[in-house]
C-alpha cells in the first residue's frame, strides 16, 4: 500500500505558503518552487512511468548537440536510415542557421529574454543549487535555548529540582536508640551516612493478589536483616523510598543514578534458588535499570532469598551470570572496570543500546514503549506514573547533565531533550546523518543503526537542533539546503578544459551559412569565386556535426549545479545524451559513485572510481521486492550518479554532517500540510558540492 498525506478532510488536505495563505488540493506528493515558493504537484520522470503523476524521460539540452552526436553514431549508408540521415542533417543545417539569425537579431535589436511567468526557469547559473525556501513556522514543544517559547508543560516541582543532587532525597535508617527503621530525609544526616542500594526485581519480592502487601513487608524485613548482618544502619529501596505526589516521585526519578553512586554496597535481592539460579539472574539482567544499577556503584554483592549467604561479585562475574547478550556489551563491562577504557561518547552509545535492549525488546525504533513493567524497577516510580520515556531516564544518568522526568514525553522527544542538554554529544544531530535499515513513518531522524556500517561516533555534524515538536520531529538549523529536479533533464552550462584549437574548431560550422550565402551573392557578379564561396560552405555544413562534437569534447571541469532526480535505473550513457548530448572520445562526462549509496561498488584498481556493475545491481533491485522504489539521483556539479531506494521521491537534499571523509546528505520529501520533511535515504556525496548550497533557516525533520 503506497503511502499518503494525512487528509484534513475527505481527499484533501490544506496547507500554507510563508505568508500565511492557505491552499488547498489533493492527496498528490507535493513539492515547493524554489523559485515562486508556491506548493505545486509533482511531476516525475520516470523510465517506465506507472501513473498519472509520472512521465517519460525528457531533457532541454542544446538541440544542435544531440543531433551533431546521433549523425555522427548512425552511418548514413545502412539502407533505409540514408534517407532519415539526410533529414536530420537538413535539421542541424536549420539549427545552424538560426544560430546565425539569432545572433544576428541580438545585434541590432536586443530581445529581452527575461522570464516573467512565475514558472522554474530553465536557465539557473548562479553558481548554486536551488535552494529550499520553506521554513519551519511552527512551535517547539521543547527548545535548547531557554529564550525559546516551549509548549511543553512543565510539571509541579520540575524548576525546583536542583542540577545536581549527588545524594537520594530518603533513605531509611534504624534508630539504635529507638530499635526501629525510620525514614530520613534530613540532608545533612543523608550525606554522612552510609548505606546499601537494594536492586531487585519485583516478581521475586511479591506476588500481585490480596496477599500482595504482605509479601512486600516479609521482603522488606529480609532486607534489612540482610542490611544488619552486613554491618550497615541504612539502605534505600523503591518500595518504601519512592515518594507518592508527583513530584516527588519526578524527584526520585531524577535522582536514581545518585542512589548508586551514592550507596557504599549495592546488594541484588534475588528469587529463590529452587526454580534455578539461572532463571533468577537472567530474569534480573532483562530489567531496564540493570545498567546503572550495576555500573553506577562501588561495590556489588547478591543474596537469593532462600539462602543466608551474601556473595560479593566484580562486574565481570555479574556479566556473565546475569547478561545474555554479553558479548556485545564486553566494552561497557571493560571500560566500567577500568581494563579498557571507552571514548565518551563511544561508551554513552553502547550504553543506550544495551537499555534500549532491555526496555521493550519486541518495539521498533522509534514508537513509544507501553507502559513499563513493575519489575522494571520496583513498584511506584514508573508504574504509577506511567513514564513513557523511562529508557531515556535510565540512560540519562550517565551523562554529565540530566533532563527532568515528563509523564507526557516518550523515548524519542526525551532523547531530543537529553541530547539538548549534553550539547558536546549532539547525539540527535548525529542520528540525521545515519540511514537506517527501516525509516520509520514519524520521527525519521531516529536511527538505532546505519546501513554504512558507521557508528555514531563516526559522524561529525554540520547542523544544531534547535527543538522537538509536539509530534517529535526534529527542528534544525544550519541546514546547506538543495531542491531536486523531477520533471525533466534542465539545460546545463558546463566548461570544458580550455583548448585553443577546439574553440577555433567550434567556430567554423557557423561560418558555413554566411559563407553559402555569401557565394550566392555574388554568383552573378563572379562566377567562380562564388562557386567557390558554395563549395567551402557545403563542406563546412556536411564537416559540422564532427566539428561542432569536436569542439565540445573536452573533460567537464565545471558544470552548473543541478540534482536531478530519475525514478528507475538510468544508465550512464543515457544520462550523458540527456544532459550534455552524450560523450564522445575520451573524456566521460559521468561517473559512478564508487561508495555514495547503498549500490555502490568500488573499483579494485589502481585508481578509486565506482564500477559499471553497480547499474546491474540496481536493476536487479528495481524488478525484485522493491521494485517501483528504486531511483537514480545526478549531481552535475561532481558528475556522479547515485542509485538509492526510497518508498517516495525525495524532493529536498540537506548536507546534515561528515564522515568516512565525504559529507552525509540527507534526501527528504516534502509534507506541505504539516510543514515538515520526511527522510528517505542518505548518501555520501563529496563535501565540497555543500559550498554550492545555500543555508537555510529552521527545518523540521519529521
């Protein structure tokens, strides 16, 4: 099923240009004039078109150039093709001639060729690609900048919440005196105590049911004679240390990497060992918060519920009892030990794959979680308040700087959040510039991997999120912006390499109508140098195909910069024809991308290029699976094509980071009534082609 706009009402939808005024059409793609800014329909060229908004492969290219290339590939003596030959050198002849009128008319009465219909004009030689010229207009929800307006509602006690809090808000402590467990939540008494962190996983503390309170004060007195008999007077647990208003509970949320950071000893309460130790610490190691609770404290040791004996443990023992995926997260183990230490950012995104595993294993990237489980983290901090994004809290605490807890938000407007406020991370700007294997249908920024087998740390951006909508796009400024042409193949200035005899060459077919005109002239006056003068000028006329391809033979050394898009696989050979009328000798004037796209394949010679075999790749993806959804981008400005797929034609290429040593740009369709762009694929393209795209303001990537 082909994916749509979402209607405003029975097939239509409405939306808005920059100055508010409001258009209404169809559920068509839709794209924005970069010279009018007017929302139009798109039109794509298409090698086979498939439906109405789809048409054949056309072009603007000089007209003269072509035909000089056909009537010099087609000989004129294979039977009946003498007689087409001859027409079509009959119509270079005229070609030329105009030319000659033309120039002729410019000279002694200048025509003002200005274009005045609004239309996109054919002839673009600014230098530049045209740029995108639609801005976000919407709000944030969340801004990075504290002068920004943010919808986002902002929950009791959220902006008396301290930065930093290095300590629990309660932890319970017996009184010798008294003989009793009291509930502290004097700061000062806080601090100077010590005490044990109790991580557990709720189905091995209580059974849910009317014995269910009951099973929760047995556990809680199995804690705290195991706290004694550890020499300890304090110890915090969820259960009796999670607070009940919401802003408490917000606090407590805030402040669960301090309890273990805090915590002399963090003891893991486990089930019974009679249903199998195995079961019991596997079951523990599935929990969201296993990572901090494990690697934020000092010291670890685990008791099972049906023995007396309390085991100390290193993470390295930890990891294999309790980490079924330990081979992947060796590195955190490492590093949180101190035996191979990680770059920041390398650990933190190894750390939020880990958590991510754990949350909802069965959740594709990008949707919120359901709510979470009891036994995520005890009982009341997340249950009772259903947080959404509890992933993201989990993760937050190991890094410098902490978000508030939002009941509203889910994992990916929290991640924007988080990643706003650990600035030298840019996580969010990074996860632009990634493809992922699946782009998922809202929040296309998102990616937990990169089809380039690139990794988060690899990416250098270009951009700086500026916000997070409501519905979790993504506003970015600093954007390099480019439109990308479907309707047709535009007419392109280049310059060849510079040759004297070439454009000496160049000149002469022009010269072959004054001079047949000249010889008719002057055929009364003098009979043989007009005969001659005819003779010259035929000749020229039938030498001027090879002299007019011979005069533009030269290697493309600059070219008017275009993006030009194709749905379909196109050949090289049939590009070259459309853009510049083909290539003759030995300068090719398009090349393959030897590792842009997904298609790409490399040459294995001495010189890096793309191999010709990628075309036979791409056609084979265009008649399997995805047929319909593969499409060839050209970039003029470096004479590289590009195969990628795309479930709709990307209409809008943001140059968004860098990487592997060439830039990351991301290709985006256009969603007129929302205001946003939509990612489709990602290719590495040289980064010098950014210098030719213009900035544009605020973006939402949606």
């Amino acid at each position: 099923m082909r994916w749509q706009l979402p209607a405003t009402q029975k097939e239509t939808i409405t939306c808005y240009d920059d100055l508010g005024n409001s258009k209404t059409h169809g559920l068509e793609q839709r794209y924005v004039s970069p010279t009018t800014g007017v929302c139009r329909k798109l039109v794509v060229q298409a090698v086979t078109p498939s439906s109405k908004s789809e048409v054949p492969i056309s072009n603007h290219t000089n007209q003269a150039s072509k035909i000089a290339i056909w009537l010099l590939a087609n000989s004129p003596i294979r039977g009946w093709i003498l007689f087409k030959w001859v027409a079509v050198w009959l119509w270079f002849t005229l070609k030329l001639f105009w030319s000659v009128l033309w120039l002729l008319a410019q000279l002694f009465a200048p025509i003002d060729l200005v274009d005045n219909s609004g239309e996109d004009t054919e002839v673009y030689n600014t230098g530049y690609y045209k740029p995108y010229i639609r801005g976000f207009q919407g709000q944030l929800w969340a801004a990075r900048s504290a002068m920004e307006h943010s919808s986002r509602i902002i929950e009791e006690g959220e902006m008396d919440t301290p930065t930093r809090t290095l300590y629990p808000r309660l932890i319970i402590i017996r009184d010798p005196i008294r003989n009793e467990w009291i509930r502290c939540t004097d700061r000062d008494v806080i601090i100077r105590t010590k005490f044990i962190a109790i991580s557990y996983r709720a189905v091995d503390a209580y059974t849910r049911g009317p014995d269910q309170e009951k099973d929760k004060a047995q556990f809680t007195e199995e804690v705290r004679a195991t706290v004694l008999g550890q020499k300890y007077d304090a110890y915090w647990l969820d259960l009796e240390c999670i607070g009940e208003t919401p802003a408490e509970k917000n606090l407590d949320l805030y402040c669960m990497a301090d309890v273990y950071r805090g915590a002399d000893l963090t003891l893991i309460m486990l089930g019974k060992s009679a249903v199998g130790e195995n079961e019991c610490w596997k079951g523990w190691g599935e929990r969201v918060w296993t990572m901090p609770e494990a690697l934020l404290t000092s010291r670890l040791c685990y008791k099972f519920r049906d023995r007396e004996v309390v085991t100390p443990l290193s993470l390295f023992e930890l990891a294999n009892l309790a980490y079924t995926n330990y081979d992947l997260e060796q590195a955190i183990i490492n590093a949180y030990s101190g035996k191979d230490p990680l770059e920041r950012l390398e650990r933190l995104t190894l750390l939020k794959s880990a958590i991510w595993r754990r949350g909802t294993a069965a959740l594709a990237p990008g949707v919120a979680p359901p709510p979470p489980k009891l036994d995520m983290i005890g009982e009341k901090s997340v249950t009772s308040g259903a947080y959404k994004a509890e992933r993201v809290y989990a993760l937050m605490g190991f890094f410098e700087h902490r978000i508030q807890p939002n009941r509203s938000e889910d994992d990916l407007r929290a991640l924007v959040r988080l990643s706003m406020a650990n600035d030298n991370d840019r996580i969010a700007e990074r996860m632009v510039s990634m493809l992922p294997s699946t782009i998922t249908k809202t929040a296309c920024w998102y990616s937990d991997d990169d089809i380039y087998r690139a990794n988060l740390w690899d990416i250098l951006p270009e951009i700086q999120v500026a916000g997070v909508t409501e519905n979790g796009a993504l506003v970015v400024d600093g954007c390099r912006t480019a439109t990308i042409r479907w309707k047709d193949f535009p007419e392109v200035a280049f310059v060849t390499t510079d040759s004297l005899r070439r454009t000496i060459i160049g000149f002469i077919p022009y010269l072959s109508w004054p001079t047949l005109i000249i010889g008719l002239g002057i055929l009364m006056t003098s009979r043989v140098g007009g005969i001659a003068l005819i003779v010259i000028g035929l000749v020229l006329l039938v030498c001027s195909p090879r002299l007019f391809v011979f005069s533009q033979s030269g290697r493309v050394v600059n070219a008017q910069p275009w993006l030009i898009g194709v749905k379909g696989v196109v050949s090289i050979t049939e590009v070259e024809m459309h853009l510049y009328g083909g290539a003759r000798g030995h300068f090719p004037r398009m090349y393959f991308t030897p590792s842009g796209s997904q298609f790409s394949i490399p040459e294995r010679s001495t010189e890096r290029g793309g191999s010709f075999r990628q075309y036979d790749y791409a056609k084979l993806a265009d008649s399997g699976p995805d047929a319909g959804h593969i499409y060839t981008l050209i970039d003029t400005y470096s004479s590289t094509m590009y195969y990628f797929r795309a479930e709709r034609p990307p209409t809008v290429c943001i140059f968004a980071g860098r990487e592997g040593g060439l830039g990351r740009f991301v290709l985006c369709s256009e969603r007129c009534n929302i205001n946003e762009l939509h990612k489709e694929s990602v290719l590495r393209m040289p980064t010098e082609i950014s210098q030719k795209m213009e900035l544009s303001g605020w973006i939402a990537l949606g």
